[in-house]
C-alpha cells in the first residue's frame, strides 16, 4: 500500500477546493468533510442524509473499529451541507453517482487524485490524504498531540505525529528555532 501525504499548504487546499467546486458540489463536499471531520473515506461516503440534514453534530459508529464518534458540524460544512441537501431524500446516500447508487471509495480516490494534480500537488495523494491533511492542520493550529490522538484513536502520540507528517526535520527545526 502506498502512503499518501497531507496537503501541507492552505492555499494548495483552496486551488484542489476550486476545482472541485467547477466539478461538482458533491465533489467539493465530500473533500471538505474529510479535511474538516478527519473521516476515514468509508465513513464520509456511509453517510445519509439524515445524518447531517438540519444537524449540529455528525453521529457515526466507525466502520474501521465499531466505536461510536460524535463531533459538531463547523461553519465552513453548514452552509454546505444545508444547500446540497436541499430537496435530497434524508434515507438517500449523501454521495451518489449519476446513477443514484453510493459513491464507491475508488472514484472517490480518482476525484481527489485527479484534483490534486491538476492543482500541481507532486507529492502523493489519495483518499486517505483528507484524514492526514485534517490532522496535520489541527495539530499545526492547536499543538494538541493529544487530543488529536484522541479523535483518531491512537495508542500513542508518536503514532498521531508519524501519522499526520511530522517529521523528525520538522520536530528538530521547532528545537532549533526555539529559544526562551
């Protein structure tokens, strides 16, 4: 299995979010649902209407490991959600294809492969890149290896750290750069 990156840069999520909105709203969302819950791609693309429809939070139990996760819907998803669910069936899946069945984790792979490359992204990426760029970014706002460790499950915060790309270069750099 290959191991994909974060998206390191905020301006680079805004070029890969721009061509995913000329694309498709559901494009656009399922992307941001994971840069912004930290979902892995078989819970974003298990979700119902229902699920987020007129809600605050999101209520899942994880496919991976059966626990339960509940977390509030942000500002950026509000709006979002409220305008793509308009009109939507709440037993319906949240992402369809044009078909009406569920978006499958392989084309959601491609849309976000694809964008990334567009956008002129070199590293590798996938769908697992949204979990890793949510957890790099929360980590680079709050500093809170923890209670990022908490919302993925880990058992340690080496694991979370070597998780989201923090590497040892970057942990020697804040050493080096850190004087009291």
């Amino acid at each position: 299995m290959t191991c994909v990156e974060p998206i390191r840069k905020v301006e680079d999520i805004r070029k890969v979010e721009n061509i995913l909105k000329k694309q498709s709203m559901r494009n656009l969302l399922f992307f941001t649902i994971g840069t912004n819950c930290g979902l892995r791609i078989s819970d974003i693309l298990a979700l119902n209407v229902r699920d987020v429809k007129n809600k605050n939070f999101i209520q899942i139990t994880e496919k991976k490991t059966g626990k339960f996760k509940k977390f509030p819907i942000n500002s950026k998803l509000k709006p979002l959600l409220a305008e793509y669910t308009k009109g939507k069936d709440l037993d319906s899946p949240l992402f369809e294809t044009k078909f009406g069945n569920r978006l499958e984790r392989v084309a959601a792979y491609y849309i976000i492969r694809n964008a990334c490359e567009e956008a002129g992204l070199d590293d590798k990426f996938g769908t697992h890149t949204l979990r890793k760029t949510f957890g790099y970014h929360h980590y680079k706002k709050f500093k809170d290896v923890v209670i990022l460790q908490r919302i993925y499950n880990h058992s340690t915060p080496a694991t979370t750290l070597r998780y989201i790309g923090i590497t040892a270069d970057q942990i020697f750099e804040s050493y080096t750069n850190f004087i009291i």
